[in-house]
C-alpha cells in the first residue's frame, strides 16, 4: 500500500510536468500558438482585451472605494477611446484585406485574359503564315 502511494505522489508531478512537452509534440498547439502570435488581428485582440479588463477594473477600484470619481472618469475615458481605437483599426484591417483580395483576384483575371489572348494570338499566326511557294 506504501509502494502504490509513494508511486502516485511520484507519477503526479512527473506528469504535469511531461504534460507541455506531449502537447507540443503533437505540433497542433505549436502552430496555433504561432499563427496567433503572428498575425495583426491577434495584436488586435490583445490589445481590444487589454481595454475591455482596463474598464472593468477601474469600474471595480471605482466601486470599494480604492478611486476617486474624477480618476475613475479619466481612466475610463481613456480606456474606452483605446477600445474605440481598437474597432476602428479592425474595421479598417477587414476593409483592406476585402480590397486586397479583390485586387489580387482581378489582376488573376487579368493575367488570365491575357495568357488566353496570346495562346490564341500564337495559333492565329502559325495558322494564317501563307505556305512558302514551292513546297
């Protein structure tokens, strides 16, 4: 019965430690750490959050009394034109990345009419060249 405790006080630990070592080996938890530290929109986010907890602390400081009224108005100013800030840049960051695709897909287009017009263009030419007398 000792050796069975002693086992599991010994097994506990070692598994929580293992534990971030057999996730990341598995690779999904990598990758979505990294795409999530990577992009803008992530930065975004932190930052729409950081506001967000910005606001509900200083409404909690505000109400046991640790803030004056005038504080508290001025950090929620604050933290509220950030949040604001935040939403602008997002909407603009969703407006642009639209734009870019619809750039990106009509340059596709274009390239594409422009490769089928040479395709023809090429067998116009080898069909119309007048045969060479004497063949």
């Amino acid at each position: 019965m000792i050796i069975l405790i002693a086992l599991l006080l010994a097994l506990i630990p070692a598994a929580a430690v293992l534990y971030p070592f057999i996730r990341v080996m598995r690779g999904n938890a990598a990758e979505e750490w990294l795409d999530d530290e990577s992009s803008p929109m992530a930065d975004l986010e932190r930052r729409w959050e950081s506001a967000i907890s910005g606001v509900k602390s200083a409404e909690l400081e505000f109400s046991i009394g640790n803030l004056e009224e005038g504080d508290y108005r001025w950090l929620r100013r604050e933290y509220m034109r950030e949040a604001a800030m935040v939403m602008r840049a997002m909407d603009l960051e969703e407006e642009q990345e639209t734009e870019l695709l619809a750039a990106i897909e009509q340059e596709i287009k274009q390239v594409r009419e422009r490769a089928s017009g040479r395709d023809d263009a090429v067998t116009d030419t080898q069909g119309s060249q007048d045969p060479v007398p004497g063949d």
